[in-house]
C-alpha cells in the first residue's frame, strides 16, 4: 500500500482559534488537496473535552462531515494533564483512567490511533494497552524533539513495548527531529526581536556545522549576547539534525508521522527539514500509513503578518504528492 | 503563540464596581481551569491586585483563587471568556491601555510560561 497524506487541523489554529474557519472549512480544505486522512487534537477541536466532554451531536456531526467529504479519521491527539493539580502529579491509576476516557473519545471518532505526549510514562500507556485492543486502537507516541530514536526515554518506550506484547503501542514519529538547518522564519523572528545581525548569522551557521549546543551559547555570550540572542542559541538545545534513517529499526511499531515544518516556499521547498530524504526513508522501511502536514510556523511569523496556513499546507501537499509520485494537478490551483 | 490576539478588540466595557474585557487563551488547545495559575491585568500601567480578579465563561464567574480546585470547567480554545477586574468606579471615558498576562500550568513543558498582550482600548463616552 502506498504511504498516505493526511493534515493535522493543528495547521489550521491561527483562523480556527480566530473562528475564520470552521471544522466543515478545515475538512473540506484537507479533502480539496486530496488530503483525507485527518487529525485533531481532541481539545482543540471539541471544546468540552476532556473535562466536560463531548455531545453526541457533536460526534454525529464529524461524521457526518468526514462523509461528505470523503475523509478518513486518522488520529485523536490527546494530551493527558498529569499535572491537573496544583502541587502534586495525578496518581498512577486516575492517568490509566484518563487515557482509557481518550481511547474510547478515539473510537467515537472513529480514529484509527491516538497520540500520547513523549513525556507520559510507559507504564501508563501499558496499563491502558489492553483497553485499547479491545476498541481497536493503537497508542502512539509522539517522538518529538529534542528526544529522538536513539534517546534513552525512547528506548525505554520500546522496550516496554516489547515487552508487554501489545501491538497496540507504536510511535508517531514527528518530522521537527529531522531539522537540518535552521528555519529561516525562527532567524527572521529573532531579528526582529533584536539578535543582532552577527549573532543571527553565527548561529545559522553554528547550526549548519552541527556544533555542540553549549559550545553555540557560550561563544554567543562572548560575541556580548544577551536575552533574545540567547533565547536563539538555546534553541540548539531543543533541536537537531537527527537522521531519518533512525526510523528504520521501529518501522513495525510507526503508524502513523506528523509532517511537521515551519515554512513552505513558493517553489514548494520546506527550507530547515529534508522531505526528499524523510520519504526516501519512509518508502525503504515499507511504511503504509498517512503523512499528516503539521504546520508550526504561524508561532514564528504571527508577529508581524498573518499566517496563510491553507497556502503552507497546499505546498507541503504539492510537496508531499510530488515525493510520493501522485499525479496532483488539482493541487496546484490557486488555494 | 497568539500573545496578540489575547485581547479581544473592541470589547472594554465599565461600571461602577469595575471594567472588564475579552480574553482569550494563548494556546493551541483549552486548559482546564484548574491549570490556569494566574491572570494579571493591568489598566494605564495599574495593576489590579489578583483577588479583584474574576473569571466569566458561559454563565459561570470564579476568582482566580477559586480556579484552583475548578476540575469540570474549561476555558476552551478560542474562547472569549470575560476578563473582571473589580474596580470601584471603574475607568473613565477614552483610550485605556490594558496588560494582560496569562500563566498556565502546562504538563509537558519544563517551565509554567506566562503570555502577555498590551493593547490600546477605547471606551465610548
């Protein structure tokens, strides 16, 4: 089976939050760039869930809309907030509880998968395993950098993983790890909050030379930096260019990838994350599932213009279908 | 992330116990409010202190304080909820610039950031 394009409607935050675009908009627009594979992040999308919970109006009206429009429900992204109480993290069994209310939230929705946070606990998503096998859904977990393949809080998943084993627990591997250079929209955004102009070149090009983080935010203190400037070095912490061909030995348990990128340029090049290889990658490992376009750079331009995230999202599907060797004419019409 | 559309334009209203406005979440989610540790405003660089804080969302008001032990509740994505600030004969007619400020308790982040939006606005006379 062919790898799949799929959105994630977190793209679309900046006109949802503002109400330019309903949920009937954002369907619509995913199924218009042939993109039918859709994910939500539960909350983002359902106001009320978790805590007050969903209608089953509400339910019977994504369905309705994932008909018309021909889509399929790919993922419920659910967040799992273990420290709902001031001063003291949930207790064990009541974060088992929570994840057992978001798997059976995923199969109201008709999700094939949910996504965990990379910073819940193995365990929990172990104990909640089972539950998930018997409504046929997998739990997934997102690895996000700055954890990677090779981390050690990664290979603890697996191996619990492996050991319980359920085939309902795999990876949602998220695309941001694979930055090979750094995002010209986060440089233009430091820019304008004042890094100096060497120092926004220095780091560009620290980064591009894959130095040591710490060694970056040393030098930028000596180059005189302060505040932003350091703000931009430190983002070397959270970042890096990991290899896409780490995804190679957890390839039984990855269903499902988050196209993450920050930018989509006119010619259709995501500048900082290296798709060719990514998907070169992908098809390698045999990989069948969707690729869900994850737009993250509205965070770093809102500032100074709107984002247009139907337009980023159109490239990276022109993109993605391009990679993917589809025919995808319609795609390029005027969003 | 959305830090400049927290307030909403156009929607500072007063009376004599106060003003208040419309605000929103600067997340890309909604946060139980529970999780909600704070809200700072301040009115022409005053800041009201956080017990004359109060929070409206869909026919419910809580104080800040109240917000703590809040687990059925949510300030949802998007949402306009009425931002209180308790005032004795609230603001005079004409351009007031307002700070917001709001910190949350996010699980998965290693720090509780706190978002901020300063806007400029107008009360009819």
């Amino acid at each position: 089976m062919p790898i799949k394009r799929g959105v994630s409607l977190y793209s679309f935050q900046n006109e949802t939050f503002q109400g330019k675009m309903t949920l009937e908009d954002c369907i619509r627009t995913c199924a218009e760039m042939g993109a039918n594979g859709i994910e939500i992040i539960g909350e983002q999308t359902f106001w009320g869930w978790p805590e007050v919970g969903v209608d089953d109006a509400e339910i019977a009206n994504w369905h309705s809309l994932i008909a018309k429009y021909d889509c399929v429900p790919v993922s419920h992204d659910f967040m799992l907030d273990y420290k709902r109480y001031k001063g003291r993290e949930m207790p064990f069994a009541e974060q088992v509880a929570s994840v057992k209310k978001d798997i059976e939230f995923g199969a109201r929705l008709g999700m094939k998968f949910i996504r965990a946070l990379v910073s819940i606990a193995p365990e929990v998503l172990v104990a909640a395993a089972p539950y998930a096998e018997e409504k046929g859904i997998k739990i997934l977990i997102e690895v996000h950098a700055p954890l990677h393949f090779d981390h050690p809080w990664i290979i603890r998943h697996a191996e619990a993983f492996e050991k319980s084993g359920s085939d309902a627990l795999g990876f949602l591997p998220d695309m941001g790890m694979f930055l090979h250079a750094f995002p010209p929209v986060w440089k233009e955004k430091f820019l304008r909050i004042g890094v100096p102009q060497n120092i926004a070149d220095y780091i560009e090009k620290a980064y591009a030379d894959r130095v040591l983080s710490e060694y970056v935010i040393l030098n930028v203190q000596q180059m005189g930096g302060v505040g932003p400037a350091i703000g931009m070095a430190e983002t070397l912490r959270h970042n890096a260019a990991f290899e896409p061909k780490r995804m190679l030995d957890y390839m039984p348990r990855i269903h499902n990838i988050h196209g993450k990128f920050y930018e989509m340029t006119a010619d259709y090049v995501e500048p900082s994350i290296p798709y060719d290889e990514i998907v070169a990658v992908l098809k390698q490992g045999g990989y069948d599932g969707y690729i869900c376009s994850e737009y993250e750079g509205n965070r770093w331009i809102e500032d100074a213009m709107e984002p247009d995230s139907v337009e980023q999202v159109r490239r990276q599907q022109v993109m993605l279908a391009t990679l993917l060797g589809e025919p995808a004419p319609q795609l390029r019409a005027a969003a | 992330m959305m830090d400049n559309k927290m307030i909403v334009e156009g929607s500072l209203e007063t009376s004599d116990k106060g003003f208040a406005f419309y605000g929103r979440l600067p997340y890309y989610r909604g946060l139980g409010l529970s999780m909600i540790e704070d809200i700072q405003i301040t009115a022409d660089g005053e800041a009201i202190p956080r017990e004359d804080v109060r929070f409206h969302v869909r026919g419910k008001t809580y104080t800040l304080d109240q917000m703590e032990t809040v687990y059925d509740d949510r300030w949802n994505f998007g949402e306009k909820a009425k931002i209180i600030a308790m005032k004795p004969g609230g603001l005079p007619a004409g351009d007031h610039k307002i700070e917001f400020a709001v910190r949350m308790r996010v699980s998965y982040l290693p720090f509780v950031p706190t978002t901020k939006d300063t806007k400029v606005l107008a009360l009819a006379a």
